[in-house]
C-alpha cells in the first residue's frame, strides 16, 4: 500500500490546480458573456440609426410632395403638413447627431447629409417666398442640378449611410456569432475538464476508500485482538491531548478499576482520586520529565478499586504529536497486583525453602542422618552435607561415589570397584539392619539404611538414607545398665515399703500405746517435766505415723496400676467430703461446687488429690473466720494454653478449688509443691510437707498440670488442668 500521505498530498495539489484551471476558464467565459451586452447594444443601435434614416428620407419626401401641394393647389393644409414635416425632421436628426459619434468615420457622411436636407428645406422655402430671388435659385439649381437631383442625393447618401450600417451590423453579429462559438468550446472545455477532473477523483477517491475500508478492517481486527489482549494480559490504556479536559481511558482500563466503560466519565479530578497519596508526587515528576525531554518513563502507582482496594499498576507514559502538531501524552497500564503479590509468595518460598534446608540440615545432624541420592537417567549422584561427617570427613572431604561407601563397610570386598547400582542392590539387602563402617583414624561407627525410589516427572531417581545409630547403640547399653540398677532400686523400695507398712509401724502403735497407759494413770508421782516428756514422745509418734502414711500413699501414687475408667468427678469430690466432714464441721466450712464433667480418670488417685486439696484448705484456714471453699469447673484460659504449650485446648478441661484461707507468698507459687516444702513452722500448722507433692505427682499420672496463685491473707486457688482421654499404660 502507498504512503497514505503521499496520496493525500498529490490529492491535494490536483484538486488546487482544477480548481485554478477552472477558475481562468470560468473568468473567460465571465468577460465573454460581459461582451456580449455591448455588442447587442451596437447592433440594436445600428438599427434604429438605419430607422431613423428612413424616416428622415420619408419625412423629406413627404415634405417636398406637401410643398409641391401647396404651390399647386395654394391649399393650408399642404403648407401647415410641409411645416410639420420639416419640424419633424429636426428631432430625427439631432438623434442621429448623438448616435453617430464626432470620432465615428460615418460622421462625414452625415454631415453632409444633414447639409443636403437643410439646404433642401431653403430651397423649398424659398420656393414658398414669394421675395424669392431668381439668381439664388439658380445658384442652387446650379449647385444641385434641381430638386429632383437633391432629393435623389439625400437618398444616396441615407442608402450609404444604411450600407454603412448594415455591414457593421453584419460584422459585429459574426463577431458574436464567433465569439459565441468560443464561449461554447470553452464552456464544453469547462465542463469535459470538471468531468475529467472529478471523474479522476471520484477513481481516486474510491480506490482510496477501498483501500481504507480495507484498513478499517484490519485496524478493527487488531483493536478486537488488542482489547483481547489486555483482557489477558490485565492491561489497559489511556491517552490525553494537550489542552483538553478530558483523559480517554480504554475499556479494559475501566474494568481493571471495577467500572463500566460508561459508568464514569473520567478527568483529573477523577484521575487524581484514584491514585495512592503518596505515589501522587511521583507521576507528576514523571509527567515533567516527560514534558521536558520526551522520552518513555515506567513507573509504578498504586490505583484505587472501585471496590476499595488500592492494586498496584505498572504504566509506561510518552510524548507523541498527532498530524496538527498537537501533543498527546499516552499511557500503556498493567495490573501487576497479583504479579507482585506472587513474586513476593516466590521470595518467602523461596526464604522458606532456605529455611527449610537450613532445617533439614541442621536436623540431619541432630537425628545422624545422611542422605545419597542417585538419578537413574542421568548418572548424577548427590551426597547431603551430614553424610560427609557420618563418614568421619568434612563436607565436600571425599568425592561422593558409591565404591567410596561401600569399601568403608564390611559388606564388600575391598579389591573389588562398585557401581552405584553395586550400592542400592546391597544396601536394598541389608535394609534396616546394623552396618558397621570403618572411620578415618581407626574407629568406628554403626549404621542403619533405608531406600525409597521415587519419580519426579520422567526421571527415576533413587534415594539411600544413612542413620548414625553409635550414640543409640551407646545410650542402649547404658539404659539396660540403668534398667538393671533401678530394677533393683524397685526392688529395696519394695522391701522399703513392707519395712514401713510392718516392721516400723508395730514399734510405733506400741509406742503410742504405752505413752497413753502411763499418762492415763495417777500423775500424782510424775511431775510437769515428766509429763511434758511423755506428751513430746507421743506427738514425735504421731507425726512419724503420719509421715510414713504420706510416704506409702506417695509409693502408691509413684509405683500404682495406672488404669483411668471413666467416672463423675462429682461423685469422687462428693466422697472426699464425706469423708472430711467431721473436720469441715470443727471450722464450721461452707463447701460449695458446681457441676463437674465426667472424666477419663484414676479414681483412687482422683480422691487423694481431692482429699488432700480439701485438707490443705482446712488447714491453712484463718482462725477468725469459717473457711469457704468453692470448688468450680472453669474454662482454659489463653495465658494457660499458651504456659501449657497446649495444642489442642478443646481436650482439656480445668478445675479451680478456691479459699478464704490465709493464702501465701506468690514467690513460692511453683515450690509448695516439691516434697517437704513447708512454708510455716510446725508448731503453727501441722503437716509433713508431702500433701501438694502427691497432687503434683496425681496430675503428672494423668498427663495434666496444676498450679496455684496467692496472696498474704487473701486465700489460695488451686487450678487443675486435665485431659479428658488418658492413655493406659
């Protein structure tokens, strides 16, 4: 196709060169028919000057026969007609004086005519004056020959005169019959070169709109394609001509914006809403440097969603000019949101990859793993940086082939070269058994493998991991040493308990029991100290009673069948009550709970713990006041779940004992209860000190916590967190 301005531009010189060519022919034409009223003029002219001749020639005729009349016959009225034939031809001639110009060459003739008719009119008037005198009428007989001779001669000269005129009049009617005929060839030339002109157009014109048609096609098939382009693409455009107060932005511009093409009508009020505050100053820093130096500047902004969302676009913004030299600043946008949004899931994946290589690698060594890995397609082995130090070297210490590691076990002949097929076969045989390798240095090390083969895509790939099992093997030895001497700990605490539920207990109850004989009897012989004495000895008595009950009780809890059944809780806590009801009603105790789940628990330790709570509260009670105890299921807590490290809250459940007691210091929170830990002095409370041990040891039993907060005189609460499934061992 030709350059669509080059066309335009000879278009445009052929239609100014017609348009002067018809112009001189039309201003021709013009000057023609502008000539062709004059030359009317002097045609009709010639004839009225031939028509007033005629009528000069009759006038004086007709006055000659009425003069001739009137000599004849002496009548008036031939003289008063040859008076008004004479009159008559003075207007005549003074018109044809004014017709026949003085630079006319017919002028002469006309004088001489005028001359003939007026002295022919002296003639006759003479005739009529009777003082006439002969000599003058000779005279002009003389000069005219007669009357008859001037007469004659006023019609030559006015036949001559008429000649004249009808010549002129011929040439000039040939003239404009010639001009007419020019007129005519120029009009048909005018007209056969418009048709040829605006028939060339018309050819032109129509090749033209073919070709644009075809354009417009073209041009509508790539707009089809280019909106669907930034469909896909998720991009835009928009474009502003200088001095306009509209911006254009296409479809796709509207709808990456959450708008209907017509929803909005957009201009910089609108344009400047839509950008992000603080990337406004960028694009209009932009837009100057665009102004000044015209080149393309990329640029990254972040535009308001109609849903309310700021997404980030990245445009490209130039300078161009249309044909009217006009500037027109264009922008091509991309929504690159969700670009961004994974480039940044690609950076923290690929973080967290890094992460997790660190993680793996560090968990390669604290497990004693190592890995090889072999490709089947391509030959390619890999060794995991732990599996150098498995073998007793450095990363990267040895180079990583199969022969190396199979000649560092006692699987193989050590003359012999292995494949890493030679590798996996072998290590396939021996999986999950005990492989001793040699070190660098003389020692060794004992190993256990696995291998998995697995395909990623179309290759096959085989893995072997390596586990260190030297410290395991080293641990195990030592824990069935352990094993032995705690079986035989077991044991003498078995041999303990039968000691302290027997042998130490008969000495006591005699004890007690002779002390109460003898204070039973006459004190009459015994004095105050004695009987101090006697009373010490029976409460050192009690007290090592007391101290070795707790202590079989914490045996029991320590070596005891731990089954759990399922069981009320309310009904154990109901039994504890029973049981220490002499001792609530002694402090006159108001004892309150609510409803308690049942639980997967073991209820002769369930009742302990609850019986020692219970006991704790009574004890540590205030003298001024009865104790109150509430004892109450409670929901867990974010501060315990998070203390606990409980993964799961929904299966566990909390129960909180509450008092009025006279609480404690909340600096000993965590040590009242290890074994033994007394907070006041025994004459004040009584007590061994193992009571909160065996609570502790209860809920360590049922995979649960428990724990107390307190202050000085304010009373104690003591929370119990349970599961509510145990697993029997």
């Amino acid at each position: 196709m030709k350059d669509p301005k080059r066309t335009k531009l000879i278009l445009r010189l052929s239609l100014i060169v017609s348009f002067l060519i018809l112009t001189v022919i039309f201003v021709v034409t013009l000057e023609q028919f502008r000539s062709i009223p004059g030359s009317h003029g002097q045609v009709v002219n010639s004839f009225k000057i031939q028509d007033k001749l005629q009528q000069l020639y009759i006038l004086v005729l007709e006055a000659e026969n009425a003069q001739h009349s009137f000599l004849l016959t002496k009548k008036n009225p031939y003289l008063i007609s040859y008076q008004e034939k004479k009159t008559a031809t003075k207007p005549i001639l003074d018109s044809l004086a004014q017709a026949i110009l003085p630079e006319n060459p017919k002028r002469k003739h006309f004088q001489k005519l005028d001359s003939l008719i007026t002295l022919n009119f002296n003639y006759l008037d003479k005739k009529l004056s009777s003082d006439s005198t002969n000599s003058q009428v000779e005279f002009l007989l003389e000069e005219i020959g007669s009357d008859t001779s001037l007469i004659e001669e006023i019609k030559k000269l006015s036949d001559g005169l008429k000649n004249t005129e009808n010549y002129e009049t011929g040439l000039q009617l040939l003239e404009n019959q010639q001009k007419s005929s020019i007129h005519l060839f120029y009009l048909l030339l005018e007209i056969l070169f418009s048709l040829g002109v605006f028939t060339t157009a018309y050819i032109i014109l129509e090749k033209n709109l073919k070709k644009l048609e075809a354009a417009n096609r073209d041009l509508e098939i790539q707009n089809t394609i280019y909106k669907q382009v930034e469909k896909i693409s998720n991009a835009g455009h928009w474009y502003y001509k200088m001095g306009d107060e509209k911006l254009h932005f296409s479809i796709n511009f509207f709808e990456l914006l959450g708008y209907k093409h017509d929803q909005v009508q957009p201009d910089f009020k609108m344009a400047i809403r839509h950008i992000h505050k603080a990337d406004r100053p960028l694009l209009i820093s932009t837009l100057r440097k665009i102004l000044e130096t015209e080149d393309t500047f990329t640029i990254e902004l972040r535009l308001l969603h109609q849903s309310g969302v700021f997404r980030t676009f990245r445009m490209m913004v130039c300078l161009m000019n249309n044909e009217f030299f006009q500037k027109i600043a264009i922008g091509a946008v991309h929504d690159v949101t969700e670009q961004l949004e994974s480039s940044s899931k690609l950076e923290r994946l690929f973080s967290d990859l890094k992460i997790q290589n660190n993680i793996f690698k560090n968990a390669e060594i604290l497990a004693g793993t190592g890995s090889y890995s072999y490709h089947h397609d391509s030959g390619k082995t890999e060794f995991s940086d732990n599996l150098y130090r498995i073998f007793g070297y450095k990363t990267n210490g040895f180079t990583p082939t199969a022969d190396h590691i199979l000649k560092a076990t006692d699987l193989v002949d050590q003359s012999k070269s292995y494949t890493d097929q030679d590798l996996i076969r072998l290590i396939e045989q021996q999986c999950d058994k005990q492989i001793k390798i040699s070190l660098p240095g003389g020692n060794f090390a004992f190993l256990t493998c696995k291998t998995k083969r697995i395909v990623i895509g179309e290759e096959h790939i085989s893995i072997i991991t390596f586990k260190n099992i030297s410290d395991e093997i080293s641990i195990r030895n030592r824990l069935e040493e352990n094993n032995t001497e705690l079986t035989q700990t077991v044991r003498e605490l078995d041999s303990f308990n039968h000691i302290a539920s027997h042998d130490l207990q008969e000495p006591l109850r005699k004890i007690q029991t002779f002390v109460s004989r003898i204070l039973s009897e006459d004190q009459s012989g015994r004095d105050s100290k004695e009987t101090d004495y006697l009373i010490r000895i029976q409460t050192a008595a009690d007290r090592m009673r007391k101290l070795i009950n707790d202590l079989l009780s914490l045996t029991r809890i320590v070596k005891g069948e731990k089954v759990s059944s399922i069981v009320s809780l309310n009904q154990l806590l109901e039994e504890s009550i029973k049981d220490l009801t002499p001792d609530l009603l002694e402090k006159k105790s108001v004892v309150s709970y609510t409803i308690l789940p049942e639980a997967d628990v073991i209820p002769f330790q369930i009742r302990q713990l609850f019986d020692n709570l219970i006991s704790n509260s009574l004890k540590y009670s205030k003298s001024t006041e009865p104790l109150r105890l509430e004892i109450d299921s409670q929901k867990i807590t974010k501060k315990e779940i998070e203390r606990f490290n409980l993964s799961n809250p929904k299966e566990y459940f909390k129960i909180a004992f509450i008092d009025n007691g006279i609480g404690f210091d909340k600096i000993y929170a965590d040590s009242i209860f290890s074994p033994f830990k007394r907070l006041h002095d025994r004459s004040e409370y009584s007590g061994t000190g193992i009571g909160l041990s065996i609570c502790k040891k209860v809920m360590e039993n049922h995979k649960g916590f428990i724990y107390a907060t307190s202050e000085v005189g304010q009373g104690a609460c003591f929370y119990l967190i349970f599961p509510r499934k145990q697993q029997n061992t």
